[in-house]
C-alpha cells in the first residue's frame, strides 16, 4: 500500500506543447496515446484533435481501456489536473507518462471540437479496410469540390488562385488513398470504383458539404480567412479519423485509419507553413 501512495507523488516527466507536438509529429498514429483529463464541456468546446476524454474524477474506470505499454500524454486546462491524473498513471504502473506543461490553453495550435461522438454515426465499427478508404476518400472528394465551388464564386484572382491550391492539396489526398486502395483490391479500377461508392453529402471533418458551403461563404472572401478555414477542416478530420480507428473492431481498418490520420498530420503541417507566409487581413 505505501508503494503505491509513494508512486502516486512521484514526480512525472513534463513536455512543453513543442515537445508534446513534434513528439506526436515523430511518432506514429496508434503508438501512443493522448489523453484529455477535464470535463466533458471543456472537451466539447475545444480539444487537441485525436485526444480520448477520461474525466480526472473518472480516470480509475478508464484504466483498463488503456494500454499500459504506449507512452501518454496527459493535458488538461492549464496542467494541475494533468499532473495529478500523470501521477494517477504513474502509480499503476504505466510505462511512459508524461504531463503537457501549460495543459491546452498553452496549446499554440489548432483545436477540434464537439463531442466524442460527433459523427461516429457515419461507421458502425465493423468496416472492412477498404470501406474505410472508400469513406475518407469520399469526404476528400466532396472537399475538393467545395473548393472548386468556391473558386466558381469568388471574383478575386488571389483567392481564387489559393482555392485552386487548396483543391489541388485535396487531389493529392484522393491519390494518396486510390493507391491504398489499390493496395487492398488488386486488379480493380480503382478510381471508378472509389467514384462510385462516394456520398455526395458527407465532406472532410464530417459536415453536411451543403449546409458547410451556406455557413462558411462569408469566410471565404479572403486568403487568410480562407487558410484558418482549411485548418480547421483538416484538425477536425484528423480528429474523426482517430476517433474512428478507436471504435475499429477490424485491426486492418483501425491501421489504414492511422495511416490515413498520419497522412492528415502532414497536410496540416503544410497548411501551418502556408499560413505563416499570408499576412493577416
């Protein structure tokens, strides 16, 4: 028992959100585990994309759900939650534990948002790997066309230029996944068939393409309002992809979906580097 009480207070190491960042940059989807520890409506109004919510006040029903042997990364608000909930870990004898110094409101990057449900009605669980490239591949098409639309819509050369970058992103995307697909359904036309298994209403992050378009045009005047839109489509949808391989029951689709959510990551990178050259307007 006194073992245990002294693991408890045993200092845990701490990661600035640099260091938390370029971990998980270096790291594979699935090899490690980020772990949110406030409240529910915290959660829901802004979290670090892919974290898995177990309330502080809840962790001791969430240990069995999490691997022991993964390295952690536990936040919360400002880092004392966290702190506690990484000693919490420490003391069960989880091997790798680390505390985000600072917890979100340190986090210089962008957030998702919403409910860990959010969308999960788009997947039973059971989806074979190649369903689930076809589904990613549908929300990337539909992505691309709403910024082709958009470029139809707009009469400023700039923007309509940087919509047809981010359209051309988003095709790089579909051959990403076509050459999965590939991968996994040999001898099949590939394209034609992804093309003919897509919704025409789900787009990337899991909005409604239509309802999107409608809320969000008076976003799309300017080049920079334009970039903080597309880094928000793309948090959310590395987001969903990680919160759907948690609910994966087939461990083939649970690893395209990392692979899809590492793919996300360097999209997200890219559009990061592309925003830091356009001024603010």
């Amino acid at each position: 028992m006194f073992e245990t009480i002294r693991k408890l207070f045993t200092p845990v190491e701490s990661l600035t959100p640099d260091e938390a960042r370029d971990f998980m940059n270096q790291n594979a989807q699935g090899s490690f585990t980020l772990l949110d520890v406030r409240q529910p409506r915290e959660y829901e109004e802004g979290h670090i994309a892919g974290a898995t919510l177990a309330p502080l006040p809840q962790l001791p029903d969430f240990y069995n759900e999490l691997d022991s042997q993964k390295p952690i990364i536990v936040y919360c608000a400002i880092g004392g939650r966290s702190r506690v909930a990484a000693q919490m870990l420490a003391g069960k004898d989880f091997r790798q534990v680390y505390n985000l110094t600072g917890g979100i409101k340190a986090w210089n990057g962008a957030v998702a948002e919403g409910p860990q449900e959010m969308s999960m009605d788009l997947i039973t669980g059971d989806e074979t790997a190649s369903e689930i490239v076809a589904l990613a591949y549908s929300m990337e098409k539909n992505l691309g066309s709403f910024y082709k639309l958009a470029q139809e819509k707009t009469g400023d050369p700039k923007v309509n230029k940087l919509l047809g970058t981010l359209g051309s992103i988003e095709q790089k995307h579909k051959d990403f996944l076509i050459q999965l697909f590939e991968k996994l359904e040999p001898g099949r036309d590939s394209r034609q068939t992804l093309d003919g298994m897509s919704s025409k209403t789900v787009m990337e992050g899991g909005f409604d393409t239509e309802s999107f378009m409608k809320q969000n045009w008076k976003y799309l005047q300017k080049e920079s309002h334009i970039l903080d839109l597309a880094m928000m489509l793309e948090t959310q949808a590395l987001d969903l992809y990680i919160r759907f391989g948690a609910r994966m029951k087939n461990p083939d689709s649970q690893a395209i979906l990392n692979r899809i959510a590492d793919e996300e990551k360097e999209h997200l990178k890219a559009l990061g580097n592309l925003r830091n050259e356009t001024p603010d307007e």
